[in-house]
C-alpha cells in the first residue's frame, strides 16, 4: 500500500464476522497504522482503515476540514465493518483514540475499545481555539516523527494548521465530557515517554470510562506513534488477543 491509501478488508473464515476499526492520528496518515490492519486482516478479521478528512494529501485540505468531518468518517468506516461483522472493536492513535472513545460513547454494542496514547486534553486547548478562530498565524509547528526507533517516517504534514488545530480542540472537548457513558471492555495503551500527548490522557482515560473491564498498559520503550516504534509487538498481540478473547483480563 502507499503511505495514504486506506484499507477495507472483508475477512473470511471463521473469523470474518469479527471486525476492527482503526484510526489513525491527527495530521498523519494510515501508514502509521498499515501494518496493524494488515496483520488483523491475516488472521482472517475484516478490517476498515479510512483516510481521515483532510488527511494524506496537503495541509490546505486540513485547513479545511472540520471535526465533524473525522467522526462522520469514523462513522462511515464502522457502518462498512457492521455490515460485513456481527462482533466490532474500535482502535485507535492519537486523535485516532479520541474517535474511537467518541463511537464508544455513542455505539455501546460495540464488542471493544482499543486506545493507543489518545488524546482527550491538551494544554493548549484555550489558544488552539482563540488562534484557530482568528486563523493567526495560519501555520503552526509539525507534531510528527515522535518514535524512538531510528529511520521510520509516519510520513504527517510539516507544518499544521491552526483551524485544524482549533477543530481539535473541539472534538476533546466533546469527547471529554462524555467518557463516563463509555462501557464496553477497553485496553489502553501509553506510552511511558511521550512528547506529544501527556501520558496523564491515558490514565485520565482509564479512571473516567464506565467501563468495568478495562486494562492499561505501559509501553517502555516507544514514544508516541507506538504501532511503529519498538513496542509495537506489545500491541499487536494484545489487539489479536482482545479481539479472539473479547476480553482485557
């Protein structure tokens, strides 16, 4: 696959009307998430990974996007996997996870949730939205590349722009207020060093959910874009496990 190429695989076999949904993060691009998708869908699972809205083509399509636009995509990839799935988890990275939280707190028949270093609050929430309002300056700093292992590209934009930045701001806010109504079994994943979400998202998370069932694990030796960086084995079998199992304990 290209480095922006979404991934819709119908399983077959017994597993096939097991499903994931995988979100990939804010300013990136499916390629931090391909190699997820495709070895769920080797093991005979369906898969959908979209192209979120504005996403792996320029910054000028961000500019443009809107946070409702990433939630109807997430709605619209999870409307593909029910319709080919009777058992669906939801997995995501980054503003990824905040999707995947915001369907969890909409979809409760959801058989799982699966978030990797989301996000929920940043502390820069208050100037996001007053720069983004005023689209002053229009560019900001990039947050890509966070991973500890040497030469691996999540191939995101290089500059960001503070609309998008504003619509993020947004969404957090959305989801944040509605974790509690969450309630189907959850893993979490944080990493231990991570320069672009606050660790604390994760455990905010994991104390906030209504979820009964719900695991959080620590990834040493990764920084944010954990599905490429040196934990990512650690993920990959917990995901596979979860989906076989339906369950964290």
């Amino acid at each position: 696959m290209r480095w922006n190429d979404p991934f819709f695989h119908e399983g077959a076999g017994s597993s096939a009307r097991t499903g994931l949904l995988i979100l990939h993060g804010f300013t990136g691009s499916p390629c931090s998430m391909q190699e997820l998708a495709l070895r769920v869908a080797g093991c005979g699972y369906s898969v959908a990974l979209p192209l979120l809205t504005g996403h792996g083509t320029t910054p000028e399509d961000m500019e443009r996007a809107r946070w409702t636009d990433w939630t109807n995509d997430a709605e619209s990839a999870l409307d593909w996997l029910c319709r080919r799935a009777d058992r669906v988890f939801a997995c995501g990275l980054s503003m990824g996870g905040t999707l995947a939280l915001w369907l969890a707190e909409r979809h409760p028949e959801l058989a799982g949730l699966v978030a990797i270093n989301a996000i929920v609050r940043h502390p820069q929430e208050v100037l996001m939205r007053l720069l983004g309002r005023l689209g002053v300056p229009r560019w900001t700093k990039p947050v890509r590349n966070d991973i500890k292992a040497p030469g691996v590209d999540e191939v995101a934009y290089d500059q960001v722009p503070v609309r998008a930045a504003r619509e993020l701001a947004l969404l957090l806010a959305v989801v944040r207020r509605e974790l509690a109504r969450i309630s189907c079994p959850t893993l979490i994943f944080s990493s231990r060093e991570d320069h672009v979400v606050p660790p604390q998202n994760q455990r905010d998370i994991y104390k906030t959910i209504g979820s009964r069932e719900k695991r959080l694990i620590e990834l040493p030796d990764s920084y944010h874009v954990a599905t490429m960086d040196n934990d990512r084995e650690v993920i990959f079998s917990a995901v596979l496990e979860f989906m076989e199992k339906g369950s964290v304990q």
